[in-house]
C-alpha cells in the first residue's frame, strides 16, 4: 500500500479521539462506510493505543495512523500497534527523526517558514498545516506554499464539510485532516449512521471537486 497515495485518493483524514476502545471498530466501519478508509487516531486519551490496535487488526484494509504523537516512546509503541503514519501537533524534532530513520511517514505540524524549512531539510515533502484556519486557512496556506514548489500540505484545524471544497481544489493539498464527521461527543454516543453520512458527504465534496 502506497500511504501516501491511499491518503491523497481519501483526501480526508479523519481526526478520532476516542474514549472508549469499544467503538473503535464500529467507527472505522462508519467511516469506511462513508467512503473515508483511512484515520488518524489521536493518543491524546488512553484509549488511543488500544483502539489503534484494535482497528489495524480486524479492519487491516483500513489506513490507520497514530496523532498527537508527542514522544518517540508513543511513536514507537504507536508502530508497535500497527499504526502506519504519524502526525505531530508541532515540528517534533526527535518524533520526527525516528520516523525518517524508520520509513515511518510522518506529517509534522507546522504553521510558519521556520517549521517548514526544518522539515524539508529533515527530507519531508508533505507537512500537515496546523492549526489551518487560526493560523489563517487557505490564504494563509497558499502564501507559505508559494517559495516550497514541491512540499504538499495536510492542512488540518477547523476545516468542515463547509470549507472543505476550497480546501481541496487548492492542487498543494495532499489531504484535510479534521474531525467534524466522527466528533468525540458523536463517537461516546454510539451515533455511527450520523458519522457515516458526514464521512459520505465529505468524500462527495472530494469526488466532486476533482472530478
Ligand atoms: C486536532 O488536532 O484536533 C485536529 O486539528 C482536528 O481539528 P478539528 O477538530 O478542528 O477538525
């Protein structure tokens, strides 16, 4: 599986945290379902690890990557689960560099030159864009793509199926990151036919714009 492919085919990476390692399963089903095959789950609760494994398990054709990864040690336990990306809120040199060391492909936050230029002298051409809208959104975004011709974007932080079609017709995105289809509060209440419809949504809006 070519990951970077699969995310660009997805265009959306959907954002999970999950309390409950119980939903894991039936939240990447939802998604899938929707049309999104690929996830980033977030180890910002102590399910995270556990529903990473669970999903890379019994749901091996799903893309699934770890985020919020803030240490090599998560990083590290992260792979051990199965996860087969990993995104950084920030530009987390050592996190990083693990991951360059180990084929492990990695999308660091960054939302300024400074970041940018650290990561393509790592040897990135992808960085996530993080937090995209209140660092500025697409104008933003477009204004720091313009010197870096060959780096891509995940841009992810406040993008929804409102702005996600300007988003995705701006041709240096790879993928959007967000988690407006598989929100925490409709994940807790078990509510995946509401996550499946938004996941349905967004891969239409995708499917539309670069139709
Ligand atoms: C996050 O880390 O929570 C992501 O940036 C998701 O942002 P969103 O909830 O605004 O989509």
């Amino acid at each position: 599986m070519d990951i970077m492919n699969v995310i660009r085919e997805n265009g959306v990476v959907p954002v999970v945290v999950l309390h409950d390692a119980e939903h894991a399963v039936a939240l990447a089903d939802a998604l899938a379902g929707g049309g999104l095959r690929c996830a980033e789950v977030t180890l910002r609760t102590p399910a995270g690890l556990e529903a990473i494994r669970r999903i890379c398990a019994e749901r091996p054709e799903m893309l699934t990557g770890a985020g919020t990864v803030m240490t090599v040690e998560q990083a590290e336990a992260a792979v051990k689960a199965g996860a087969q990306f990993i995104v950084t809120p920030g530009l987390n040199e050592p996190v990083m560099e693990y991951c360059i060391a180990n084929d492990i492909p990695i999308f660091p936050g960054c939302m300024d030159t400074y970041a940018i230029e650290k990561a393509i002298a790592a040897g990135l051409r992808t960085v996530k864009f993080f937090p995209a809208e209140p660092a500025g959104g697409l104008a933003m975004l477009k204004a720091l793509a313009a010197p870096y011709g060959d780096l891509s974007f995940m841009p992810t932080g406040g993008i929804s199926a409102a702005n996600l079609a300007e988003y995705i017709a701006f041709e240096r995105i790879l993928a959007v990151g967000g988690s407006w289809m598989c929100r925490a509060d409709m994940i807790d209440a078990g509510n995946f036919d509401e996550i499946r419809r938004l996941s349905a949504e967004a891969s239409d809006i995708v499917r539309t714009v670069r139709a």
